[in-house]
C-alpha cells in the first residue's frame, strides 16, 4: 500500500482515529509521518514513548533549581528522560506532577478495584456499595420497576442506618 500523502513510498505508519462517532483511517510513509508529527515508538524505545507522556522535558531544565527526592535524588525530568520513578519517594515528592499524567492514562486519580480485606477500609466498601445500590434504584425507577426499587430502597436505607 502507498503513501497516502506522497504516493510514492510504501506506508508504513497506519493512523486509526476517531472524532465524534466518525472512524478515520490514515496510511502514511514514514517520513510523510514524521512530517505530520507522528513518531514511532520503536524509534526511540519504550522509555523514549513514556517520556513524551511527560511532555517537553527541555522546560523543566530551564528553571534554575530543579526539585529533587531527598531519598534517592532523582529529579522530575530524570523520571520523564527515563520513565522510571527512583524509588517510593519520589511518587511523594513529585505528586502534584505526576497526577495530571496519572489521570490522563488511567481515566481517574481514585483507586475504583478491589481492596484486600486486611487493608482495615471496609468503610469504603460500604459508601461503594450504597452508591453501586443507587445507581441500580435509579435504572429500576426508569425500567418502571418499583417493587424491586423499594427493595433496593429499603436495603439503602438500612446501610445507611448503620452508617
């Protein structure tokens, strides 16, 4: 398949995109690619594709005294050069530059999974529950479904009490 911007060389970077329920598809060269701002992430690696989620690192070395772990020493634009935190501490020493990019990938910056029953947050399993409990009430009142919703109600209530 060629370029679908050249006609002339062999596409080599396929662009799959999707903008307002509408479905795109690009067949691009690799230099045609480049050219449109798309880079491969085998050019520079797996660390080099996690460091362009920090954004532009020359920023951050153009302030004169960088932030650093007092643990392991590592700056911010270290973390971003290599993709890798140096220790424990540094998810404590750069938290407020590490959440946006934590939401950005993962969607939220609140831990939704499971919690191991030792973690002693059962309280937290029960506010989820009655959230979860809402959420159903609110689907069974629109499906017209009261008797199940008073169940559903009076459960709600109950753990609420108990609260």
């Amino acid at each position: 398949m060629l370029c679908e911007k050249c006609n002339k060389n062999i596409a080599t970077t396929h662009i799959h995109t999707v903008v307002n329920g509408v479905s795109k598809e690009m067949h691009l060269c690799s230099e045609c690619a480049a050219n449109e701002g798309f880079h491969s992430a085998i050019d520079g690696g797996f660390n080099s594709m996690l460091a362009t989620m920090f954004g532009e690192t020359s920023a951050l070395n153009s302030k004169g005294k960088e932030k650093r772990c007092e643990c392991c020493g590592s700056t911010f634009n270290d973390i971003a050069l290599t993709g890798k935190a140096g220790c424990p501490d540094c998810y404590k020493t750069f938290y407020n530059e590490f959440l946006p990019y934590v939401k950005r990938v993962h969607g939220s910056v609140k831990h939704i999974g499971k919690t191991p029953e030792t973690s002693g947050k059962n309280e937290n399993k029960e506010n989820s529950s009655i959230v979860a409990l809402k959420t159903e009430l609110s689907r069974l009142i629109a499906e017209e479904k009261f008797e199940q919703a008073a169940v559903i109600r009076d459960r709600i209530k109950e753990l609420e009490a108990k609260q």
